[in-house]
C-alpha cells in the first residue's frame, strides 16, 4: 500500500464516520457535524493528491482546501443559525420534529 | 475625546506609584508586629488598675474596693474581695483595700462602665490588645498584680485624660488639706488647744503629685 | 552595524551552550536533546518570568494604590533576611501543590480534569514562533504569524471545559461570556496584526522582527509602532491581547463581583494555579508577539546600544510591557459586557478595518519621498485619527463626559 | 506506512467515532474538536503547514464554538438530558450504508492504478508563493468566496435573531 493510498484509506474512513453519525443520529447538530466530517475527509483527499501526485509544485490542492475551509465555516455558520431558529419555533432539535413548511 | 479619561486615570496612578516612594503620608499601611500598632488615644479595651506609685504597686492602688464596679459590670466579669485590714492610701488616709481584684477578660465586653462608676479614678481601660492566651480560663482571668498599672503609665496611653484627672485630684486633694487646716485652724482658735488628732490632718499631701506617700511599711500586701 | 555588535560572544550564549550541552550526546539523540533544550528553557524561563510576574503585579498594584504590596516572605531558616518578599511566588507555589484537590460531585470528572491541562499546553505553544533574539528563535516557521493564532484558541475551548465541566452556574455562566468576549476580541487582534503582514509581505516573525531594523540618523529606530498605521494597528492590539487574555478591564468572565470566581469556582490548589500560570503565559506571549510585530522585536531602539545583546532587549521590552499592562490593570474599572461588544464590534473592528487600508496605502506610496513624505504621513495618520474621533463620539454617546451631580 | 500517519489516523477515526456514538451533545462537539485538530495534524504531517493553521483556526477556533453555543442555546430544560439514538433500525440502516458507501470507495482506491511518483519531491510551497497564486490566477474565487462569507455572516445573523414581534403565548 502506497502513502498516497494509505491517506485515500484514511479519508475514505473517515467520510464514513461522518456518513453514517449523519444518517444514525437524529439531533440536527449532530447530522451537521457529521456532514462537517465528510466535508473534511474530501479535505484530506485534496491534500493527499496533492502531496503525492505529479504536482506538488502547484498548490491547486492547498487552495481548494482553504477555500472549503471557508466554505464549510459559512456552513457551519448558517447551519446552527437555522438550528437556533427551528429551535424557536418548535422547541426541538430533532430533524424529525421540523417536518412542516410552515413555522 | 475618547481615551482622554484613560490617560487621566493613567496619571493619577503613576503619580500614586511615584508618591508611595517618597511621599511616606500617603501609605496608610501599618507594618504591625514590626511597628508598634498607632492607636487613638480614646481606644480601649479592658480595664486596669491605677497605682500611684511604680516601685509599689500594691501599696499605692488607688481602689478602695467598694465594690461599685463589681455591682455595676453588666457581663459580671469583675471580682472584688475587701481586706480586713485598713492601710493608709495616697492621702495618708486609711482606706480599705482589695484583697483580691479579679477580672476575666475572656467576659469583660469592654463596656467601660466601670470606669464611669468609680468615684476614685481607680480604674482606667487600658491599651493592650494582644492578651491572647494557651489556656482558656486562666490566662484569660487577669488579677490584682496583673491589673495594677502605674500612674505614668495611664499618662502615657491617654494624655489628656490623664492631666485631667490628676488635676481634679489635686484639687480635691488640696481642698480637703486646706480644709483639714482650716478645722485644725479652727480648732487651734477654739478654746483649749488639746492635741487630739495630731498626725492624720496635718501632713505633707499637700504637694500636687502625691508621689510619696510615705508608707513603706504598709506595701506588703497582705 | 558593526560585526563585534551583532556577532558578539553575549549575542550567540544561549546558542553556544545548548550546542555545548548537545555535544555530549551521541549524534542520534541530538536532535532530540536539541529540542528537548529549547523546551527546557523555554519553560525555565518563562516559568520563572510568570513567577516574578505575579509578585510584580501584587507590588505594582499596591504601589498604584498606595500600599506596600507583600514583602514578608524570605527564606527557611534565614529569617532576618527578607529580600524585599521576592520569594512569595515559591511561597504561593507550595501553598497552591499543597492545597487540598477538590473536584465536585457532579462535575464532569474529564472535562473538568482536562481544562487546566488544555489551557496550560496551549497557552505555551505560542512561545514556540517567537524570535527572542537575533539567533533565537525556536521554531522558523513560514506561517508563523498564523501558528501563533491558531495555538492561542485552544485556550477558548479550555476555557468552556472549565466552565461546562465544573457543573455550577456562574462558571457556566462564566464561559459563555468567555467565549462570546473571546470570539469578539479574535477579529481586532488579528486585524491589527494583517496591516504588518501586509507592509512586510511575510507571515514569519523573523523576517517581521528583521524588517523593523535599521535607525534614521542613528537613533530614530524603524519599528513599526512609530507610523501612524502602526501606532493605531499596536493601540488596537493591546486593547484586543488585554481581552484576549481576560484581564482587567476586560476580567469579566471571572468578574468577582458577579460570577464568584468564573469558570475558576469549582477549581482548587494546582489546578486554580495551573489557569492563573496559563493566564500569565498567553499575556506574555501576546506581548512577546505585539513586540515582535510593532516595538522591533530584538532590535535595539538606538544605534550605540546594539552592543547590549538582543535577547536582552526582548526581555526588557517584555517586561516593559507587563508593567504596562499591570498599570492598566491598577487604572482602569472593569466594562459591563454589553460595553464590552460595543467596543469590539463598533470600535476595534471598524478602526483596524480602516487601518489595514492604512497600512495598504502607506505600502503603495513608499516611493514618496521630500515634501511627499510629509504628505504621506498626514494622509495616512488622518486616515486613523478622524476615524477615531468620529467612532469616538458615537462609542462615548451617552456616557462622557460625565457629569456628577452629587461629587464636588 | 508511516508510524506517524498510523497515529494520526488512529486518533483521528476514533474522536471521530466516538464523537458520532456520545450521548452527550457536549462531548461530542468537544471530541469532534478533536477530530478537527487530528485533521490539522495530518495537513502538517502532509507539509501543507499553512492549511493545518488555517483548519486550526477556523475549526477549533470558531466552528467549534459556534457548535457549543448552538448546543448550549438549544438545550431542552436544564439537565443535559442524553440524547437517545432513535431506533434500531435507523442506526443498522445508516451503518449498512455507509459500510457499502465505504466498500465502494476502498474498491475504488485499491482498482485504481494511481500513477504515484517513486519518490514524492518534498512540497516546497512556501506562504509566498501560496499568497501570490491566491491573488493571481484565484483572484475571482478569492472574492467570491469572501463574498459568500459576507452573505453567510449577514445571513446567520438575519436568521437567528429574535423575531421583532414576540408571540404572547408562551
């Protein structure tokens, strides 16, 4: 097993994780938090393409990770803002509970 | 401005800063066990006994135990026993004398009303305040011996208290010489000039500051 | 600058004994000696340099308030030698090892364990980039600048363990605005130090430290402190580190008077002492970075005292920095929390904003020079000062100048 | 392998799992913080030491604050209740899937014929060089992505502030 593949296995792991704690869990902050995980498991992907590819010269890869790193914080970000205000709403963090259109 | 109250504050702590370290007005710190602790000359806290004379103690207590204190002392800390005997005081006159005189400062509650009751400034509140004890009972109970203070030590604590007491009881001590005289005088006028109270009113007490009462033979306490 | 001034032996003695020491050892542990020194001294040093802070601060601030500050401790079996109560941190040491543990009932058993531990770790992590001297420095790293922030919000975390961990309200309580004043001093902290990031083009504190070097005449030093950027980019960083680093006037999350002791209620003995040793190190190291970004790092502030060896200079700047903030801490009241936000958010953000444009436009006209010059620093400096009056007037609305009705 | 790696990965999986099994909402942000700095670890292990301080930065730093406030704003009642998996069926459904998503993905890695250079050249990227890329041929996506952070700010604030008209009834 290669290092480049040794980092796929790592990341492919770890999307997992995320994958099934989002799919497991019903607690809306938890189902964000897992889908922040498999966003940084692709993160560790760019990273080890770029390490061990042809081209470690070209910071392609670096760059595409800060930019998703500024992307999944705006996420972050509008996600648990949307969790506060369900919550408001329906006293209730569970995805289940905000089933209905109208608040 | 913003930022000006800052700068003010900024200076009044550095002038603070600077001041505390030739300026020994502004520290109000008073290093305690190293320097003697500066009370006011109206602090008290228990009660002593006022002797007339430093080298006798004993023999010079200007209490002449009547009990007034004992009776009065509202937490009953004080205890008196009166002696069978008379001795003579600083007058020369012969006065009762506590035998024992006792009091517990552990229940004493520094009310000072003893010493507002006592008609003879026997009993004055002193200046100690580190009397603490190992024991719970007996260091605490303070007696005769230990009460006992001299005049000049009572000068020392209270100044001004002190003068004024002295000079009442020079007044009064005079004025009853001058009236002890005067009856001797009245006396010698009167018709026969018996001798019958020849060395109780005439003698040297007069003098403002009784310091010598002569009786040496009467200081061994009983 | 003379060769014997920036080489001199002085200048290279740290260096010279940690390889002196490292030559003992056989060539395949000497890289791990190697570091293993710089982490030694690295905690001796500023070990002792929190110790010797906490009983400069207990001295200063009675000072500033007119007392005599503690002065009794001296040492065993020397009783009449006092040393003026210089051994009172050791004192305070044992006392705080010696202190009974306590840990509530219901208290989160690891949170509450690991806080003090977080705090500590992190808090020391940001020494690692400082460069303390011309050769010392014990990490080069590209990134520096950005290491140093990312070390230092650890502690926010550690922080809300504490808080979280200990189960008890006021320290729950404690936390939140921890990490609401935390997260809101973040920005201006950072902001304040892009403009030099941005005038230097390099985020590593050595060539940031290096790039301040230099003298006008000799005795006028280049630091960046000394431009109208600079000196608004360093008031702003010391108003951001003081909050950063939870101290008066920004205390509150351990405000007394209101919340007991903060997220410290349920702590005890090494632990408390663990919180008050990591809040001195992210002080210090807040200062050691405000040095090295604008008072010119190691440099010496006039030509003729270079010879003086430039570790020296840091310390003396560090310490220069502590007493200044200790004096803050003599002066000033602590803010209510929502004065506080209003502060960041209205105030530091919007002025460091307009500061890193500052520092933008004093980058693009390096080139003026003669009668330009002059009319670069009156641009420049208009652009902080104005802003600063007009944010000023709107901050203080309402509030100054105060009037006392009832004090003469 | 490296031994570092192995390390890296170990606890890495495991925060990271065990942040998706606790039953304590609080414990879980924390070891997911965790997780996240495992991340920043494996950029550093990687050589990409700016991207590590930024993961540092915006995860430990702030999204895992955002998250505890979240958790903290949202608690039901004032004991930390332990949140409850919903049902058996849901937790094997959500492991089977990701099991298969996981088997697809580990098919995929090891049938791939990557063309890995014998021996990776040392990423010599420095901060400079990553600065200059960013503002030249990723200048736009740079202001897009600042424009979208903008939006995402105001947007966050739009939404989870307090309803101007408070409904009466409890």
């Amino acid at each position: 097993m290669s290092m480049l593949q040794a980092c796929l296995v790592l990341s492919s792991l770890l999307f997992c994780v995320g994958l099934a704690g989002a799919l497991a869990r019903s607690n809306t902050i938890l189902v964000l938090l897992g889908i922040e995980l498999m966003l940084n498991a692709a993160n560790l992907n760019f990273i080890a393409f770029w390490r061990y590819g042809p081209h470690p010269g070209a910071g392609t890869g670096v760059i595409f990770v800060l930019f998703a790193i500024a992307v999944a914080a705006a996420e972050a970000a509008v996600g648990l803002a949307l969790v506060i205000a369900v919550h408001r709403h329906r006293k209730s963090v569970r995805l289940q509970d905000a089933n209905s259109l109208k608040g | 401005m913003l930022g000006s109250g800052i700068l003010k504050g900024l200076g009044v702590t550095a002038k603070n800063f600077v001041g505390s370290y030739h300026d020994p007005a502004r520290m109000v710190t008073q290093e305690y066990p190293d320097t003697p602790a500066k009370l006011p000359e109206a602090y008290r806290n228990f009660p002593f006994l006022v002797t007339e004379n430093a080298t006798d103690p004993m023999g010079t207590l200007r209490c002449v135990a009547c009990q007034i204190c004992e009776k009065e002392c509202p937490p009953q800390c004080i205890y008196i026993e009166k002696s069978k005997d008379k001795k003579p005081d600083a007058t020369g006159k012969p006065q009762l004398y506590p035998a024992v005189f006792a009091i517990d400062t552990a229940v004493c509650m520094s009310c000072q009303l003893c010493v507002e009751v006592c008609p003879f400034d026997a009993i004055k509140m002193d200046h100690v305040f580190e009397v603490a004890a190992t024991n719970r009972f007996e260091g605490l109970l303070l007696n005769r011996e230990q009460l006992a203070k001299p005049n000049e030590y009572f000068h020392q604590i209270r100044p001004t208290e002190a003068a004024e007491v002295d000079g009442r009881l020079t007044a009064e001590r005079q004025a009853a010489a001058e009236k002890a005289k005067a009856a001797a005088a009245a006396k010698a006028a009167a018709p026969k000039p018996t001798t019958p109270v020849a060395g109780v009113a005439d003698p040297g007490p007069a003098s403002p500051r009784p310091a010598t009462p002569k009786p040496a033979e009467g200081g061994t306490a009983p | 600058m003379s060769v014997v001034a920036t080489d001199s032996f002085l200048e290279r003695a740290p260096l010279l004994f940690r390889d002196w020491i490292v030559g003992h050892f056989p060539v395949a542990l000497q890289w791990l000696v190697h570091h293993l020194l710089t982490i030694t001294a690295i905690l001796t040093v500023f070990g002792l340099f929190f110790a010797f802070t906490t009983i400069a601060e207990r001295k200063l601030l009675a000072r500033l308030q007119n007392r005599l500050g503690p002065n009794r401790s001296g040492l065993p079996w020397f009783r009449t030698l006092k040393l003026w109560g210089l051994t009172q941190p050791f004192a305070d040491a044992i006392k705080a090892i010696t202190k009974e543990d306590i840990v509530p009932a219901v208290a989160d058993q690891v949170l509450h364990f690991l806080a003090p531990v977080v705090i500590v770790a992190f808090s020391l992590l940001g020494f690692a980039v400082l460069p303390f001297g011309r050769y010392l420095i014990p990490v080069e790293l590209d990134a520096a600048i950005l290491y140093f922030f990312a070390a230092g919000t650890a502690t926010e975390l550690a922080i809300f363990m504490a808080g979280w961990g200990s189960r008890n309200k006021y320290s729950l309580l404690a936390a939140m605005r921890a990490l609401a004043q935390l997260i809101s001093y973040e920005l201006p902290l950072i902001l304040s130090v892009v403009p030099v990031v941005l005038v230097t083009g390099t985020l590593s504190t050595r060539d940031i430290a290096l790039a301040q070097g230099g003298w006008t005449w000799g005795v006028l030093p280049h630091w960046h402190v000394f431009t109208p950027w600079g000196f608004a980019g360093f008031l702003i960083f010391l108003v951001a580190a003081l909050a950063e680093s939870n101290r008066s006037p920004f205390d509150l999350p351990e405000a007394e008077s209101e919340l007991i002791a903060g997220h410290l209620t349920e702590y005890s003995g090494f632990k408390y002492a663990l919180f008050f040793m990591a809040e001195y190190f992210g002080l210090t190291a807040l200062s050691g970075l405000g040095i090295t970004v604008f008072l010119g790092g190691w440099q010496a502030p006039c030509a003729f005292l270079e010879f003086i060896p430039s570790w020296l200079w840091f310390m003396g700047k560090l310490a220069g920095m502590i007493v200044f903030f200790i004096w803050i801490r003599g002066t000033l009241l602590r803010l209510r929390i929502d004065q506080l936000t209003r502060l960041a958010w209205q105030f530091l953000v919007p002025l460091a904003l307009l500061n890193l444009g500052n520092a933008a436009f004093w980058a693009l006209t390096s080139g003026w020079t003669g009668p330009l010059a002059l009319a670069r620093w009156a641009i420049s400096a208009a652009i902080v000062i104005v802003p600063f009056f007009l944010l000023g007037r709107r901050l203080t609305a309402g509030y100054a100048p105060r009037t006392y009705r009832y004090a003469a | 392998m490296s031994f570092a790696l192995l390390l890296i990965a170990l606890v890495l999986l495991g925060s990271a799992a065990a942040a998706m099994l606790s039953r304590n909402l609080i414990h879980s942000a924390l070891l997911l913080t965790g997780a996240w700095a495992g991340i920043a670890a494996f950029y550093l292990w990687a050589g990409a030491e700016f991207v590590a301080f930024a993961q540092v930065l915006v995860y430990v730093g702030a999204v895992s604050m955002v998250v505890l406030f979240a958790v903290l704003l949202t608690r039901q009642g004032a004991t930390a209740a332990p949140v409850e998996f919903d049902s058996y069926k849901r937790v094997v459904g959500s492991i089977i899937t990701a099991g298969g998503v996981g088997g697809v993905l580990l098919g995929a890695i090891f049938g791939t014929p990557l063309d890995v250079p014998a021996a990776p050249s040392p990423a010599a990227l420095t901060v400079r060089q990553l600065g200059l890329q960013l503002m030249g041929p990723y200048a736009a996506a740079l202001l897009i992505v600042g424009v979208i952070l903008t939006v995402a700010l105001l947007g966050a604030i739009v939404i989870a502030a307090v309803d101007k008209p408070e409904d009466p009834a409890p």
